[in-house]
C-alpha cells in the first residue's frame, strides 16, 4: 500500500524473484524500470539474468562507460517517450543512472539499498542514490523497492515508523 518499500530478506531469501515479477509487470504495463545496483562490478551477472527474461528491452548505464556509448543510452531510454522499438524499459545501472530521462518510470529498484557506494562523495555533485531514487520515484508517482539483507538504519526505521511499507522475507527460497 507504500509507494515506497523496503525488502527485508535474509540471504537466498527470493529477493531477486520479486524483482523480476514486479519489473515484468511494470513492462506489462508499458511502464519503465531502473534497477540500481551499487557497484559496476554486479551489473554483469544481474544484466545476463534480465537479457534472459526481457531481451534487448534492458540496457545498461555506469560512469565507466564512453560518452558515445552513454549518449546512446540516453538517447534509447528517451526513445521509450516515442515509443521507439529500439528503446530501453528496463535499466540496470549505478548512481549515474538516475539523470537519465525517463518518460514513464514506473518502478525503482534499490538493490542493496544498504550499501554505502551509494553515496557520491567526489566529483560534484554529491548526492545519496539510495535517496534520491526515493525523490525520484516520488516525482514521477513510480513505485520504489529498496532491498536488502541488511537494511540500512534509515531504511528500517522508516520502515518500522510507517513512512515506508515493510516486508520481510525470514526464510530461504527452497
């Protein structure tokens, strides 16, 4: 009933199910999805699962990459606006991936919302992605999942004060 939510589960607990559940119903829909991971590292095992579910509807933006290649990007993410068929739904990427112009963002996901990578510390300008995902879903009336095994102090405690919807996932998958 939250427009926000935070994932409690513990480790192998199905996290990345629900993920997946919910970012095929917000494509379903018509609707896209940033999927924020905090290190660059991640994206390769998380991207070869979503290719899997949802094709070349998914594409991938970090800071390592080219400005060609991010021009690309944005340009892909702004052709979802045009409906476009070479467009991206889905975007797995890191903090950066927040600036991107989304048209019709529908869901956020915080993978490991507790990580303090999140945190943009230098260059300028400074920011907590884990935050500002929560703005931005708020700009854009999308909904936003922020998972974790080991939520941060914040994260909980909004939880646990209402601001946030809360679920916990105490047992694992299988």
């Amino acid at each position: 009933n939250k427009q926000v939510v935070l994932l409690h589960g513990v480790t192998s607990s199905g996290k990345t199910e629900l993920y997946s559940h919910l970012i095929e119903e917000a494509v379903k829909k018509g609707q896209q999805v940033l999927y924020l991971v905090p290190e660059i590292a991640l994206t390769t095992q998380i991207t070869s699962r979503l290719k899997r579910y949802f094709g070349s509807k998914v594409g991938v933006f970090h800071s390592r990459m080219s400005d060609h290649e991010r021009v690309e990007i944005w340009a892909k993410v702004l052709g979802s606006y045009n409906r476009r068929k070479d467009s991206y739904q889905i975007i797995l990427g890191a903090r950066s991936s927040l600036f991107l112009p989304f048209s019709n963002l529908g869901l956020i996901v915080v993978d490991e919302e507790h990580e303090n990578s999140y945190k943009q510390f230098d260059p300028a300008p400074r920011y907590n992605a884990r935050d500002m995902a929560v703005v931005l879903g708020y700009q854009n009336k999308a909904n936003v999942l922020l998972g974790s095994a080991t939520p941060s102090f914040e994260s909980y405690f909004n939880a646990k004060a209402g601001k946030f919807g809360l679920v916990e996932l105490e047992k694992r998958h299988g």
